[in-house]
C-alpha cells in the first residue's frame, strides 16, 4: 500500500485538498500522512520577547493542532483509509519535503494557499515551495 502525505493548516484550501484525498478510487493509495507544521518563525518570535510565554504557545498551537487533526483522522478513518498524525515545528516547507522523504510517501496533496495568504504572494507559497523540491509527486489543490 502507498501512502499519502497531507500536509495541513486547516485553511478552507487544506480541506478542498481533504476532499481530493477523499475522493480518490486508487486501493493502493489508503494510507495518509497528516501533517501539521507550527512555523518555527512564530514561536522564535515570541520567545525573543519571552521565553515562558514561547513554551507556552508552542503547548496551546500544539494542542490546537491534535484538536483539528482529530477530526480530519476520524474523516478519514470513515472513508477506508489508515491515518497517522505528524506535528513538526519548522519552517514548513522544509518540513513537508523532509516529512515526504521520511514517510517515504508516494503522493503529497496539499492546498495552494494557506492561512497566511499574503505572506505568501511576498515570499512565494508553501506549495509552489514544495513542488519544486519534492522527489515525490505533489498534487496542488486551488482554492
């Protein structure tokens, strides 16, 4: 069986990208990868201010993020497929394309724009990001 890479930031596009998995009729392809990076840009934000306060975000994004990721396991446990769950604190597409070599994944489907939209018209998205580098195939999904 192949598995799936589904890197997220629960953004509308994450879950049109959801959906895409969802709907695809290959057997071999029944395993996915939930992926949930915290930029590590925020929290080393946030700890130059304040170190405790820093521990104390990374903990509450974290905890957030196993909150969300739930629901979507439990989507997709309901459509057939097997799930495992990954948060990684990076920058993220680093963390996407190092996730995709690690998981020795045979797909990556993510969404075309994330939550911080115009950090991304400035310095280029995620996902062109990751199609770029990636070794593995990489489906991007429009808004």
């Amino acid at each position: 069986m192949q598995n799936i890479l589904y890197p997220t930031d629960f953004s509308g596009v994450s879950k049109k990208a959801l959906n895409f998995i969802e709907g695809l009729l290959d057997p071999s392809l029944r395993e996915v990868v939930i992926l949930h990076v915290i930029d590590s840009r925020i929290i080393d934000n946030i700890s130059q201010h304040d170190y405790t306060t820093a521990e104390s975000a990374k903990e509450d994004y974290e905890k957030e993020a196993n909150e969300q990721m739930a629901v979507v396991e439990e989507e997709l446990k309901e459509r057939g497929f097997t799930v495992s769950k990954r948060i990684e604190i990076g920058l993220p597409f680093k963390e996407i394309i190092r996730v995709a070599d690690e998981e020795d994944v045979y797909l990556t489907v993510i969404g075309s724009h994330g939550r911080t939209n115009i950090a991304d018209v400035l310095l280029g998205s995620v996902a062109e990001k990751v199609s770029r580098n990636a070794k593995q195939p990489v489906v991007i999904v429009k808004r």
